[in-house]
C-alpha cells in the first residue's frame, strides 16, 4: 500500500473514531433522558399512606415493591451507565483532538520532505538546461574562432577578440557543467534520504497511530459492553424477583380482605374544599414533592384540624384532593432562601416508616410573613416529639403545658394569680424616674427572674447562625476504576440532624473560599447536630461525595461565636442503598447527592479514601442563640420606658453597649413600635449637638450604628442604581490600576508601564463617568425615607453651625450628608458588592481594586474635595472631581427636599415584636451588671 493509500485509510479512521464519539455523547444523553424520566414517572405515581387499606393487600403491595421501588433501581442503574458514558466519551473527544494534531503533523511532514525532493529536482533540471544553452554557445564561439583563424584576410584585432569570447564562453559553460554536477548529486542524496529513511519513517508513524487509535477505540468498545452487561444483570434480577413476588399475590385473601372492609361502616367520607368546614387554615402555595420533581406546582391547601389532615386540590372547585398528608409525625421547618434559589420556602418532613420512605413537602409561599403564618399553624397539629409539643403546641397541648407551668413551679391557679401581679408591678412602676438605671434593673429582673412563674403561652426559640468561610486540600474527584474525575467544584449542604436547610454557591479548586453565612431560625428542640455535607458538582452525572463535618449543638455556649477548621470525614457508607429516597435525591436541582437520611454518618466513615487518601478541612464559625419569649403584653412597661419619647434609656445604655446588635435591636424597637423616623431624628438630634465640624457624623457612635443598619433596609436603591456598573466591571475582569508602583509588568508586549497607566485611567474614567451618571440620575427613585432623614440632617446642621455673619455653614451642611449616604451607604456598597446583595459572588484582586479606585474617587467627589499628594497618581481624577462639584451639590440638595413619612407596619406580627423587645430586655440586663 502506498503513502497516499495508507494516508487515506488513516483520514477514513480518525473520521469513524468521531462517529463513534458522537454516538457515545448521544447515547449518554439519552440514557441520562431516560434514568431522568423513569425516576419521574416513579415519583409521579402516588403512593398511598401507611394506613390505607389498599396497602394490606398481597396485589398492591406487589406493585409498589416490583413496579415502583424496582423503577428507582432502574432509573439508578441507566443514570450510573450515563455517568460512565460520560466518563469514557470525555477523554475519548480528547484522544481524536490529539488524534487530529497528529495527522496535521504528518501531512505537514510528508509536504515537507516531498516540497525538498521536488525542490531539488526543479533545481537540477534548471542548471541542466543552463549548461546546455552554455554549451552550445561555447561551441558556437570555438567553431566562429576556427573559421576565422583559417581566413588570412582577418585582422588582429578582430582575431583576438572572437579568440575571448569563445575562452569567456568556454569558461562559463565549465562552471555550469559543474553547477550541474552538485545539483544532480543534492537531488540523488535528496531522493535517496526520501526513499530510505523518511518515506519508511512516515509509514512506520501512520502504522504506530493506527494501532494506536485501534487498541483505545477497542477499549472504549469493551468498557461500553461491559457497562450495558451490568444494566442487563440487573434487569435480570430485577425480573426474577418480579416472578417471585407475582407468585406470591394471594387473589382470595385480598377479596376476603375486600369484603371485610366493603362491610365496614367506620369508612371515612372524602373531604372536599367545600366540605371543610373545620378547616383552621387554607390558602394557595407553590409545592414539589422531595427533591425530584423539578417543577413548582401552585395548589389549594386546606388544613382540616378535626383529622390534623393537609389537603392539596387543583383548584377550589375541585371534585377531590390532589394530595392526602398526614400532619401525624411529621416536623415543619423553614429553609433558607439557598436551598431552592427562591425565597419563603419551608418543609414538611414525614418520618420514614416500615411501608413508606421518608417523604418531603416543600412550599413556597408568597412572603415572610404568609410563611410564618402557614408554619405557625401546622406546628400546632404536627407532633414529632414531646419536646416541639412542649414547644411549639400541638395535640398534646394542655398536657405540655401544664408541664411547663410545673418546671417553672406552681400550679395553673397560682401562676394565673402571678401573672395577674406581674402586671400590676410594672404597670405601678412607670410613676418612676424613666431614665433610672435601677428601676430598668427592676423591671427587667421582675420579667426574666427564675422565681416568675411564666404565662402558659411562654416558650423559647433556638436560633443558629452558620458561615460557611473556606476549605482546603479537597481531594479530586475519582471515577470507578480509579481514573481521575476531572477538577473539584466543591459547595456545601447544611443540615440539623437529618434535615437539609440551606447550601453554598458551587466554586471551583481545591481550596474554595466562599464566606456564605446562613440563618437557621427558631430550630426545634430535638434537633441536636449541626451538620455540613460537602459535594463536588458535576453538571452532566450525579454529584461527587467528598465527605462531612458534624457539630453537637446541645453542648455550645449561648451567644459564644465559635470559629474552628474542623478536618473533614468520609460518609458512612455501610447503610447506603439503592433506595428511592437515595435516587431522588440524586436529581435534586440543589444537591445531587444520593445522600439523604444522614443520621449514619455520626462516625467516620468507611468508604475508600478519594484521591491520595486526605478529606481535607474546612473553616466554618457559629453561633448558637436563645430567647425566651414572653407574650406580647409582658413587654408593655418596659418598652413604655425603653422607648421615652427623648429615648434616655437607649442613649444611657448606648454608652457601654457598643456592639453591632444592639443598634440592631433599637432599629427593630423603632420600627415595631412605629417610631422609626422620630427614634432616627431624637439620635441625631443627640449627636448632632455634641459634634464638631471637622468630623461630624464620621465616628461609630450609637446615632451612625443606627442609622446605618436603617440604610441598609433600602438595598433595592442600590441594586437599581449600582448594579449595571458594578455588572460591568465584574464581567470585564480587566485591571485598571493607574498606580505605577503597581504596575510590574505590561500584559501588551511593547507597551510601556506610562502608556499602560494613561489607557487604565482613561477607561476608569469612563467607568467613573457611567457610575456617577447612575447615582446622579436616581432622585427619582430616592427612597423618601432616607430623604426626610436628610432634610432632617440640613435643617439640624444648619441651626448648630452658624457662620460669623448668621449664615448657615454650607460646607459643614454637605458634609453631614455624606457622612451618611456616601460613606456608610453607596460607597461601602461600591466597594463591597456581595456585602449589599448587588453580587453573588466576593471580587477577584483585580476587580476589587477597580472598586476600591471607584469608590475612593467618588467618595471624594462627594466630600467635595480634591486628591493632594498623599496619592500623586489619583491627582488625575481631580478635573472629573472639579467638573462634577455642581451636580454634587445639586444631588445633596434634591435628596434632603424629597421626603414623605413612610412607616413599615408591623401590628400583626405579634411573635416577632416579642422576639424584638425580648433581644432588647437581654441586652439591657447584660449591661446593668
């Protein structure tokens, strides 16, 4: 076969080796379709409760167990093919790549080899053709000599010249010949090399590739044929324990069982929407079932209270119920906002039982408030445990109860006749000095002491803050075989025991950084571990598995933040199956692990080490708080003294109370007492009067905490306003640094560090104009609130600093402004992003300097005040600082004129107002120590 043939043959295979390819990429799609599929139909199928009648019969109980559970196994089995599909067809695409490489190299050698013989050829045939030419005219000169040497009439001189020319000729037609000689003996060795060494070289290379190609394309034939084998036994088992079971369904027994039943008279009616009369709540929600179904379904919930039932309809108009579930052992919890990618989303979770796997009910309502509502409800007909009974209430309420007025000591009688005094107390001592310290420590005492005999509606609520800080030396993911599984896209799931909560963002590398932190919210009693499950997230197959972290909470010191690298431990893998709840899982759009039911993997686990046999370690702080709440009404006199219109007791302990959650808690107090704005304008009204020019709202004081927390209720501005620039510069990953001392080296070859700074600081110019066009731009939208503050702020200043001739001090006026909507509020949030909800991941180093350099001009735009030499290179900005000064001016005037009174009301949520004033009766009595 020649060089052409075999080069052909070696085209035709690499082709064939693609289609192969393509239908490897095809037939995993379809498989994982199909898995997709069959799971769903499982899912689809409603399974009847434990209780039913049906479920005692040999003919359903057969069904479930071969038809329904068995499809999960299947749909396991053709989604783990899919995965090994997937794992043979990536590095085969990879293989035809390089397969591809190497035939462009041997074509462009044999192109080359064959261009230097042709060269050679053309070579030699041109200084034969010359020589020839200079032969004949070197001939035609000697035989002009001759003739003319024979001729006595010629002349001398004309004799010596015909005798030059044919010597020149003569000698020119020696040199080509000789050319000649060398170009023919280049072309021999030429075509010799072509023919000994280079030709057989480039055979010997198309063979070695095409037995190459052959023994991988084999490989991949034989690892194909045995993954589908491993489908085919299954299926064969599976068919086999079918004709068991179907032998085993006994026809008579479940007619008699039949009859029995048909002859019953205690058969139930069907509830309908408008036979529930009892119904304690009703309402429309979005549901989806576990973690499989992938889509939200909007149905009619009524929760009937004489059968503790949740029914789902279509529609209110409905003929029967979509859903049937039992509030019977079952727990309800929100979830965090991660968890799904959609707010207000919280879960009902029916234990597992000997017939049904555990099953999940998610929700999603249409606010905060109509999620607390729905939870608050169901708590009082679900019972997991004695302790949420106790809790929460439930259908063992007035026994729980009596077993709190009992721990607190005394019987119902005396802890109604306390309770009566109680009041009475503080309601006699708002006749006292409001702002005395020891009558604060009086009330406070009478409210929180061990010797008050509580009210019966009293409970305590458990709230655990998560951060999810960083990990490191995560191992690779690994693939059957030991073959390497591509790099490590780690993301945390966090889970109270067995219950799944909330989940990081996925991030890519062995040492991902995530500062994600999390509020798991009025936790239930029994819940006793804190656990964080960490996968790495494989987009085309099910979710790697790396390992997990578990932290008793029983044990930790309230209101103590704890902060540790804690190492990671493999998952317990001994009580793992093929089970439904298992596959279900591995759908889940948030987590596609097939872990579920976690309550195993309290101890290190077993499974085979991943990659060199290390978990790694991952940082995470916590913090475990509690508050007992008292009802609504037990706060009354206190907050009557807390909130004193001239607010002295917020002040007096704003003093020794310096940290974050106390300006926390008097916003809240502020808010649910409807006294925001004049709770703002009494604190700065304070601080204003004992500020100094120079630095006039510039400090962290009581006023500033505040205020800033109350800015930040307002995010929705700064997304609006910010967020498109901010989109810009993230998106662009481009450096702007115009520092030379930061500028190393240039990344365009030729261009100096000076050229380089002048290109940066005109593009951050272009960004600076884009970004202070939005602010400029957005009085329209200018939240009123933060307008009346500020017309508040000039009006105050206005009247403390007076210039010599009775004029208002502009300078100081501006200034107070900024202090607060450029320094606390924009630019933080320039500088910031994720910090203020305008991103949702944290800058890279590049980025991050962009906005820093973004941020620092503007702010200084906004002090009105140009860079000096402090920072020579930022001296450039200083004509956009001096061109925009006006429009500064003009947008400080505009906001503190557009003010309207805007109160957020919070009457109907009661519990909340407790859990408000009881954070502030805390911290009061901390500080009264």
């Amino acid at each position: 076969m020649g060089l052409e043939a075999a080069s052909q043959l070696a085209q035709n295979s690499i082709g064939l080796c693609k289609e192969l390819s393509s239908y490897i990429k095809k037939r995993q799609a379809i498989e994982h379709d199909y898995a997709k599929n069959l799971a769903k139909l499982a899912q689809s199928v409603r399974r009847p409760i434990h209780d039913d009648p049906c479920m005692k019969m040999s003919l359903w109980r057969c069904f479930f167990s071969i038809h329904i559970d068995n499809l999960y196994k299947v749909a396991e089995q053709h989604r783990i093919f899919s995965t090994q599909l997937n794992s043979i067809s990536d590095p085969y695409s990879i293989a035809i790549k390089e397969m591809e490489m190497a035939r462009k190299f041997q074509l462009d050698k044999v192109a080359e080899h064959t261009k230097n013989l042709q060269d050679a050829f053309t070579s030699m045939k041109k200084a034969k053709k010359d020589a020839e030419n200079a032969s004949a005219i070197a001939q035609e000169a000697s035989n002009g000599l001759l003739k003319a040497q024979r001729t006595r009439q010629i002349k001398e001189k004309e004799l010596d010249k015909l005798n030059s020319k044919a010597v020149s000729t003569k000698e020119k037609a020696d040199h080509l010949n000789d050319t000649l000689l060398v170009t023919e003996e280049i072309y021999q060795t030429a075509q010799s090399e072509y023919n000994a060494h280079q030709l057989p070289a480039l055979c010997e290379d198309l063979r070695q590739k095409e037995e190459e190609r052959s023994i991988q394309t084999r490989r991949v034939l034989s690892d194909i044929t045995t993954f589908e084998k491993s489908i085919t036994d299954v299926r064969v088992q599976f068919i086999a324990d079918a004709i068991t079971k179907i032998s085993d369904i006994d026809v008579v027994d479940d007619i008699e069982r039949f009859s029995d039943i048909f002859s019953s008279d205690d058969a139930s009616e069907e509830q309908y929407p408008q036979s529930l009369d009892n119904a304690a709540k009703s309402g429309a929600l979005h549901v989806k079932r576990g973690d499989v179904v992938p889509g939200w379904k909007k149905r009619i919930f009524v929760l009937a209270s004489a059968t503790r039932t949740l029914y789902s309809f279509d529609d209110p108009t409905a003929s029967k119920p979509r859903d049937v579930i039992p509030l019977d052992e079952c727990q309800v919890h929100p979830l965090d906002e991660s968890y799904f990618n959609r707010p207000y989303c919280f879960q009902i979770a029916r234990a597992k039982s000997a017939i049904a796997p555990k099953q999940l009910y998610n929700f999603a309502a249409t606010s905060e408030d109509e999620r607390e509502d729905w939870i608050s409800v169901l708590r009082l007909y679900t019972f997991c445990c004695s302790k949420c009974v106790r809790v929460f209430g439930g259908p063992s309420m007035t026994s729980a109860m009596f077993a709190v007025a009992q721990a607190v000591g005394g019987s119902d009688q005396s802890l109604a006749s306390h309770e009566e005094g109680l009041n009475l107390s503080l309601v006699g001592g708002r006749s006292q000095s409001l702002g005395s310290v020891s009558n604060l420590r009086s009330v406070h005492r009478k409210i929180t002491s061990p010797a008050v005999r509580l009210p019966t509606d009293y409970r305590e609520v458990r709230t655990l803050s998560v951060s999810i800080a960083e990990a490191k030396e995560l191992p690779a993911p690994t693939l059957s075989g030991g073959r390497s599984g591509g790099g490590v896209n780690p993301y945390c799931v966090i889970l109270l025991d067995d219950i799944k909560h909330a989940r990081t963002t996925a991030k890519s590398g062995d040492s991902p950084f995530w500062s994600e932190s999390f509020l798991l919210d009025d936790i239930a009693p029994h819940h006793t571990r804190l656990q964080v499950l960490v996968f790495s997230q494989n987009k085309s197959s099910r979710d790697f598995e790396i390992g997990y972290i578990s932290v008793g909470i029983n044990g930790l010191k309230l209101g103590k933040q704890y902060e540790e690298w804690i190492p990671i431990r493999p998952f317990h893998r001994s009580s793992i199956t093929s089970s439904p709840s298992s596959l279900a899982a591995s759908w889940n759009v948030g987590a596609n692990s097939s872990l579920v039911g976690i309550a195993t993997i309290n101890s290190p686990g077993t499974s085979t080490p991943l990659a060199d046999g290390k978990y790694g370690s991952i940082r995470i702080s916590y913090c475990l708080n509690e508050q007992k709440l008292l009802p609504l009404d037990q706060y009354d006199a206190f907050m009557e003294i807390v909130t004193y219109p001239t607010l002295p007791a917020i002040k007096l302990f704003g003093v020794s109370a310096q940290n974050r959650e106390y300006s926390s808690v008097v916003l809240n107090i502020l808010i649910a007492r409807g006294m925001e704005m004049q709770g703002l304008k009494t604190l700065l009204d304070s601080e204003i009067k004992l500020a100094d020019a120079n630095t006039i709202f510039r400090g962290n004081t009581l006023a500033t905490k505040v205020v800033d927390r109350y800015m930040k209720l307002f995010l929705d501005y700064l997304r609006k306003t910010l967020h498109p620039v901010l989109s810009i510069v993230f998106d662009s990953h481009e450096s702007l640094e115009v520092d030379p001392t930061r500028i190393v080296t240039t990344t365009t070859p030729g261009v100096g560090v000076q050229e380089t700074v002048a290109r940066n600081r005109q593009r951050l110019l272009d960004c600076l104009e884009l970004l202070w066009d939005a602010i400029r731009n957005s009085t329209p939208y200018f939240p009123k609130e933060l307008s009346e503050m500020c017309r508040h702020i000039v009006k105050q200043v206005e009247q403390r600093f007076r210039t010599a001739d009775g004029g208002s001090d502009h300078v100081v006026k501006y200034s107070a402004v900024t202090g607060f909507i450029f320094l606390r509020f924009i630019c933080p949030a320039i500088l910031s992003p994720k910090l203020f909800s305008l991103h949702d991941e944290l800058p890279d180093p590049t980025v991050s300097r962009t906005l820093t350099l973004l941020a620092k001009t503007i702010q200084n735009l906004a002090n009105l005040t140009e860079f000096g030499a402090k920072e020579p290179y930022m001296a450039e900005f200083n004509p956009f600082i001096v061109k925009h000064m006006p429009d500064m001016r003009n947008f400080l005037r505009t906001i503190a004129v557009l003010w309207r009174r805007l109160r957020k009301n919070l009457e109907s949520i009661s519990e909340e107002k407790s859990r408000i004033f009881s954070s502030c009766s805390n911290l009061v009595c901390q500080n009264l120590v």
